[in-house]
C-alpha cells in the first residue's frame, strides 16, 4: 500500500481537481439545480460508477490501449457529444409547472434510478478525456516497493471516487437548495430549463471539438 503521504497528498489533489470547474460538476450543477437533489444524487452515483470503469482499465492496462486509438477516441467523443446534444433537447423542451410551496424534486415526475443512474454512467464514460487524465494522474503516485502497481492504482482510483463523492454531494446539496427557492416560480423554471440546454449544448461542443 502507498505512505500515508502519498494517500493524503493525492487524496488533496483528488478534493482540488473536483471543485475546478468542469463537464462532469458542472453536469450535477445543472442536473441538481434544475431536477432536484434527487437527481443529482442518483447521477453522481453514476458518475462515480464510471469513474470505477475507468480505474479499473488503467489498472488492467486496456486505457493505454484506448488511448493509441485515433477512432476509438473519436468514436467515443462523437457518441459523448450525440448524447449531450440529445439532453440538451429534453432540457429545453421540458415541460413547466408553478407549485407554491413546493419542495424539492416535486416539480417533475420522478424518473426511475437506474435511468438516472446510467445518465452519469455514460456521460462519463464518453468522455475520452477521463481516460487520458487517469492515465496521466494515478501513476504518478504510484511508489516502488509499496505493493503491486495494479494494487496501488486501484486503492488511488478508490480514493479519487471518495473524494468525487464528498465534492459533488455538496454540489447536489447547494443546487437542490436553490431549485427549492426558486421552483414555485414557473418563469424562473423555464430559464433554468434553457440555460441547461445552453449548458448541455456547450459541453457537446467542447467535447466535439476536443483532441488527444
């Protein structure tokens, strides 16, 4: 196993790189502010779940695989973005309601875990650039001497998703409370509906437009 050290310092690194902004928070940001805490709950679980993916392919070697290949990176980034463009659609499409007094979450029917679940699922899994960042981020951690490299990577791909989890919580908390505020109003629900389709349409870009 890693020193101590090693762990604490990586695992500061891991709680840094999550609150910097980026597609996977920014996801759960709107997701959350725009559906509820439920919602950005259940979509940071699959967020994590990918994240599982991904360590365990750096862990197997099949990322450096990926990574040598031009079409499976375009592939995935144009399936990524296809995904993207199609949320960005259902955002701006969806429907309104003004409920006075209304809690969290009760504006809009509730949607099935798993649904919700593989909605983080595969936005991150097709984003390629998850791949390169894990494989460029673990090993560099990695020590002679303190067990099976395999090993290592998993217990600082663990690690990573603890630290992932406790930051996008707070996401899903923050943004659930301010939809709470915001929700008896049926004007500010659709802005908030357009801006996720803003969002979601921007993310589709820079993810289509991304190289190796």
């Amino acid at each position: 196993m890693p020193s101590l050290e090693t762990s604490l310092t990586f695992f500061s690194l891991a709680l840094l790189l999550g609150v910097t902004p980026g597609p996977d928070n920014l996801f759960v940001l709107v997701q959350s502010a725009t559906q509820g805490r439920r919602v950005g709950a259940w979509v940071v679980v699959g967020l994590c779940l990918g994240l599982v993916v991904h360590t365990l392919a750096v862990a197997l070697g099949l990322a450096a695989l990926f990574a040598a290949s031009a079409t499976a990176f375009a592939l995935l980034k144009f399936v990524g973005a296809a995904y993207l463009l199609y949320l960005a659609w259902g955002a701006w499409r969806a429907p309104v309601q003004a409920l006075p007094g209304a809690a969290d979450g009760a504006a809009a029917p509730a949607q099935p875990a798993r649904r919700l679940v593989a909605r983080g699922l595969v936005m991150n899994l097709t984003n390629p650039k998850v791949v390169f960042f894990f494989l460029a981020f673990l090993p560099q951690f990695v020590q002679p001497g303190a067990g099976p490299v395999a090993g290592q990577l998993l217990w600082f791909g663990l690690l990573f998703i603890v630290a992932t989890l406790l930051v996008f919580g707070a996401v899903v908390l923050a943004a659930g409370l301010l939809r709470a505020r915001l929700v008896r109003s049926a004007r500010v629900q659709r802005v908030l509906n357009w801006v996720a389709a803003g969002v979601f349409a921007a993310l589709a870009l820079r993810l289509a437009v991304a190289q190796r």
